[in-house]
C-alpha cells in the first residue's frame, strides 16, 4: 500500500510540522514499502489530491482496470449519460450509434475497447454510408 504526503516547499508554513500535513498546496508524493523496506518514492507530479489518489492507485495495480470489453463500456457510457441528464432524443441517438459500433465489433472480432484502432473507427465511419451532413451531427 502506498502512502501519499506533502514534500513541502521551503515557503510553506507547515514544512515544520511534518510531511503527513496535508492542509497546505505543496506536491503530493508517494511511499510504498514491502516487508519494510522502501520499494517505490516517487512524485506523484500533482498537488491535487483526488488526483494524487486516482495516480496512487495505477500505481499500485499497473493493470488493473484496462481490459473493458466494448459492451461493458458502450452500457456504462449510457448509464453516465443518464446519470448526467442529458435528454431523452441525445442518449437515444449515442444508444444508436453506440449499437451500431458493438455489432461492427462483434463482426469484426474486436474484445476491448482498448483494442479499437483509429483506422477500424474510421472504416466503422465509412461502413455507416451517411450524408456528410448527418455524419456530422451524429
């Protein structure tokens, strides 16, 4: 487990209380120990602390999170469009298209997400056979 602290600056007014002060907008860094001995000191190149933890994270599980299938990620982008609120005409129109690109991976042999490619999302565009117009406000 890693432990996130403040290196603070030599200006900052809590340099002297230590670095697990994290009242303060000094960088963020990070520890990781393993049966007492330091494994990782690193910088976590930000000073934002939602952001430090998301780093922390990748950090600690490199691979966790990557593979997503492409159904998996089609049904939670529409359940955060939902969530968002945008209106009824705008998710029918994502479910459309995002329909559309599950079928053509499945054809296609795609798993992941990660696996799509620039040119297979330009050849989906191209398979789609839409006026220019429609193409692109859709």
């Amino acid at each position: 487990m890693l432990t996130i602290w403040r290196r603070h600056t030599a200006g900052c007014p809590h340099r002297k209380k230590g670095r697990n002060v994290l009242k303060c907008n000094c960088p963020l860094w990070a520890d990781g120990y393993l049966n007492g001995k330091r494994v990782l000191r690193q910088s976590l190149g930000t000073r934002d602390m939602a952001r430090a933890r998301k780093k922390a994270v990748s950090l600690e599980a490199p691979d966790a999170g990557v593979f997503k299938a492409v159904g998996e990620a089609v049904t939670a982008f529409l359940e955060h469009c939902e969530s968002e609120g945008l209106a009824h005409s705008t998710i029918r129109k994502y479910r459309n298209a995002l329909g559309r690109l599950r079928a053509f991976c499945e054809a296609k042999g795609i798993d992941g997400a990660g696996d799509l490619t620039t040119e297979q999302l330009d050849l989906f565009r191209a398979q789609r056979g839409l006026k220019p117009i429609t193409s692109a406000k859709a």
